[in-house]
C-alpha cells in the first residue's frame, strides 16, 4: 500500500518523547509507591481527566477489578485511573486506596446528591508473593496504603526499574520491574508502561540481547547488537523454572493523546499485546495473568482514513510496549542483600 494515498508520507523520522515516558503522552501523571521490606508496590496511571480506556487480557491466569466495565457495549466510556499492583489477589486492594483517594477529590460518577462520587479505577495485579519479602500481614496487607501513597506521588517523572508494581517482579529468572518509553510520530504521542513479571524469558539465547532489540531506539535499553539472534523450538532460555500458575503475569498500559472510541482503544489494545509477543518468550502462557490497558487523553485527531490510522497507532503502541518490557527489566537492581540475578549481571 502506498502510504501517501492514505494520508501518510513514505518517511517519517520518530523519536521518543522527551522523557521517553509514558508521560510524554500530555494530560498523564504516574505514581508509585513501595514496601522495600514485603518486596512489592504499586504503579497508579492518573489522567488529568476522565479518559476513555479499553482492555486486553491474554494470560492464562489474570487477576483484575473492573475490567468487565471497559466493553464497548457498556455504560463505563471513560476512567479516573489505572492501578497496577504486585501482592497477586491482595494487590487488588490498591484499587481501593486510589478509589478513596479520587473520591475525597471529587473525581468520579456523581450518582446522588449528596453521596460521595464513583470513581472508575480498573487494576490488574502481579503475583510476587514468593520472593521471599515479609508477607505475614494478617488481617492488614499494605496494598491500601500503597495505592494512596501512589496516587499522592503521582507526576510526570518516575523511576523504572526495581519500583513500583514491579518492586517484587521477576522476568523469567531475572529480576524484573517498571519499564516504560513513547514515541512521536507526527502529531501524535504514544507511550507505554510495563510491569514485567513474566514466565518466559526477555534476553536472546546464551548472550544479553533483549528480544526486543530490533525496535530499541538509540540505546535506552544498553544498545547491545541483536545479531546472532536464534531460538530453539524447546530452548526458552532464562524462562522461570518449575513455576506454579498464576505465578507470573505482565501489566502494560498504553495511552496516545489521539482520540479514540471505547471500539478503537480495544484494537490498539489487541494490537499492542503483540510487543508483549515481541519482547518475551514464550508469552500468554497458563502461568502468566498478561494484561494491556489502552487510554486516550483526546487531544488529537484520528487521521483519515481512520483504519490505517489506527492500524498505525497500534503498531507504535506495540513497538512502545516491547521497548518498555525490555527497559523495565534493564534497569531493575537486586533487592538489597540478594544475590538475585539482574540483567547486568550477564556476562556480555
């Protein structure tokens, strides 16, 4: 296809955003919060306004809250908020703090007067139980505290790596954590933000070339060379060994400052599991919970005609996704006093 017919030029020159965040993407802040002695934490995804938001769930084994409001066919168009959460079903309790906390600043539905608004704040969680940190909470996970004091920190800058929801994150048998990266492309800024938890393994077979190096961009995740890249069939490499299921799960939130309809959001959505794909193998596997929310902040305008522009914005939201697993785990360090191994670990 000629891509001048459709509106767009033979060559365009894309570059990350200025922070190589997810917000580049204008109207987003992110917060995180952690417990450094549970090795666990909480990514929260605030958009300055409602924004409308969709959903892809891929892995065997997903834990998730409200993520049956985001169909198309439902009342649900828009959210206040996307919580991400290690602590596996206790995880889910962050939504709960970053639900109060919303609503004590009036963000939400207004359902009566008088009653206190609904905030809508999807969350999907990562199961990190088994890390060894100190889960004897009893009746008193953190998760509730963690999802306030996430939304509390909530900004334009934030830490990747070891943080957040992937404080307590390994991916395969490398420590794993928070990545994130966008990309411009013309008028349009798309960004992605990883919590990798995953089964299957993210670096090539017997060297430290991310998978995803084909689409790295300058050399945010250490620039080192995909070539040779080669897989067996039956060799996955730094994969988890022995896992149970439901043990491993990757989070990705996309979000692009285009306008996009509650339908539009799920096909990016289905489109950006690809960089999960891109990034990991094997992938979307029974132990894995694999989850990407999509979110538009609406300030842009979908081009025409609208189905290759969509199927553009996709592919960037796929490309972006890839790019942050890898970061993620490229910045992760060891929890203080393990000899858990990290990406730069690796002998080069």
């Amino acid at each position: 296809m000629d891509n001048r017919r459709c509106g767009m030029p033979r060559r365009v020159v894309m570059i990350p955003g200025a922070r190589n965040l997810i917000t580049d993407v204008p109207g987003l802040a992110v917060g995180q919060a952690e417990d450094t002695r549970v090795r666990t934490g909480v990514t929260v995804i605030l958009p300055d306004a409602p924004a409308v938001a969709a959903v892809d769930v891929r892995g065997g084994g997903p834990g998730t809250r409200e993520t049956d409001a985001l169909a198309a066919d439902t009342l649900v168009e828009t959210v206040d908020a996307i919580v991400l959460a290690g602590g596996s079903v206790y995880g889910l309790a962050a939504a709960d703090g970053v639900t109060a906390w919303l609503g004590a600043r009036g963000r939400g539905f207004g359902l009566a007067p008088g009653a206190p608004p609904a905030p809508i704040a999807p969350a999907a969680i990562l199961y990190d139980l088994g890390n060894g940190g100190e889960k004897g909470w009893g009746l008193d996970p953190p998760y509730r505290a963690l999802g306030i004091a996430a939304a509390v920190a909530a900004g334009p800058d934030f830490v990747l790596g070891t943080a957040g929801a992937g404080a307590g994150a390994m991916a395969g048998s490398l420590k794993g954590g928070v990545g994130s990266a966008s990309i411009v492309h013309l008028d349009w800024t798309v960004g992605a933000l990883a919590a990798v938890n995953s089964f299957g393994s993210v670096v090539a077979l017997g060297g430290r070339a991310f998978w995803a190096a084909p689409f790295e961009i300058g050399a945010e995740f250490g620039g080192v060379p995909p070539d040779p890249i080669h897989a067996a069939p039956d060799d996955w490499g730094l994969a988890k060994r022995g896992p149970a299921p439901r043990t491993s799960t990757t989070l990705a939130v996309v979000a692009t400052d285009v306008r996009l309809t509650p339908a539009e959001a799920r096909r990016v959505a289905v489109m950006a599991q690809d960089g999960l794909a891109r990034a990991i193998r094997p992938v979307h596997t029974p132990f894995d919970g694999d989850v990407v929310f999509v979110l538009s902040t609406g300030r842009r305008r979908l081009a025409e005609p609208k189905a290759f522009s969509l199927t553009v914005l996709g592919a960037l939201a796929a490309d972006c996704v890839a790019r942050a697993v890898a970061r993620g785990v490229y910045e992760a360090t060891a929890w203080p006093g393990t000899d858990v191994t990290t990406w730069r670990d690796l002998n080069p």
